[in-house]
C-alpha cells in the first residue's frame, strides 16, 4: 500500500544520524503506515489498522 492521500511526518525523536521514523495517516482506509526515514519511497512500509496503531501507542506510553 502506498501513501496517496497522507503527508509522513518525521518522528519528533528523530535524530542528525538519520535515527528517524515517519508516520503518516492512510486517510480514507482508516490505516497508518510507518517507515524509516532513510529509505523514503524504496524502502518498506508497515501499514496497520488506525486502531491498531492507536493501541500500540497507548503500550508504550504506559510503559515509559
């Protein structure tokens, strides 16, 4: 799947040393993906149910 209707956004914990991970909302298809910086547009992308991913933030939030 590729991102057609989202801006990627670059991780505010990114870092100069290219450390970086950009998420993007999958816009209609109720989706998110994320990358990795360095790769950009060749790289592969991980795209999940926007609940999923919600679920997922919300764990590694409450386990900082």
């Amino acid at each position: 799947m590729n991102n057609t209707e989202g801006q990627w956004r670059k991780s505010s914990y990114s870092n100069a040393q290219s450390a970086c991970v950009e998420v993007s909302p999958g816009g209609e298809t109720a989706t998110v993906g994320a990358r990795d910086t360095k790769h950009e547009e060749r790289g592969p992308e991980l795209w999940v149910p926007s609940t999923s991913w919600t679920a997922f933030l919300r764990l590694v939030a409450d386990h900082r």
